[in-house]
C-alpha cells in the first residue's frame, strides 16, 4: 500500500536511512561529521522520583499504544518497522553498542507483541 508523499523506491530509502550517522547508522568509509559549535545548554531541571515515575508511565503507555497500532497494520508495514530495527543494529567493521543492540532488540520484541495482538505469526 502506496502513500501520499512517499516513494516505493527502496533505493531512495536506502540512501535516506544510509544518512543517519549515530545510533549505529553510520555508513563505512564516510567520516562523522564535525562537531557542532559549542553552543550554551539550556538549564535542566533535576528529574526527581516523581518525574521519573511519570516518564516510566507514559513509556509504557507508549509502547502499548504502538504494539496496538502495529497490530492493525498491514504485513508491509510491520515488515518495514521490522527492517528498521535491523538498521540500528552495528554495521560490520562498527563497534556494537549495548544502547543499540538492546534497542533494535526491543524494536523487534514489540513487533512479535503486535503480531500475537493480531493473532498472526512474529514472522
């Protein structure tokens, strides 16, 4: 299924994921780019408990409410989100990162939720 302002061309895809260069995104024989310029950091509060509970709540809210909306996907879209965790994980010759390997894990896990939501196969 087609979308409005989207292309089909995996190739275009491709060269779009191919620009992330953090998060295991990076793409070998192509330096990082350079630092940003300092610029001042905003204050940030403390996170409390309190916050912290509350960022744990929505989180969980979060992810129940993606599984349920990748349940009711179609299979091309959820083979799409499935194909994403696979571009977060390390590329060869790239030192794995725990942050990264766990979250494409969890990427994945999510969608074996949604899939047994639907009463289908985590295929």
């Amino acid at each position: 299924m087609s979308h409005p302002g989207l292309s089909d061309d995996p190739r275009q895809r491709e060269r779009a994921l191919s620009r992330w260069t953090n998060e295991g995104g990076a793409v070998p024989g192509v330096p990082p780019p350079g630092p940003l310029p300092a610029a001042p950091e905003a204050p940030m509060p403390a996170n409390g408990p309190a916050e912290i509970g509350a960022l744990h709540i929505r989180v969980i809210a979060l992810e129940n409410l993606l599984i349920a909306l990748l349940a009711a996907a179609s299979d091309q879209q959820r083979s799409m989100a499935r194909e994403m965790a696979g571009y977060i994980s390390p590329r060869p010759g790239f030192t794995p990162h725990p942050l990264t390997i766990h979250a494409a894990d969890h990427m994945t896990d999510l969608l074996d939720r949604a899939a047994r939501l639907a009463g289908g196969s985590a295929a």
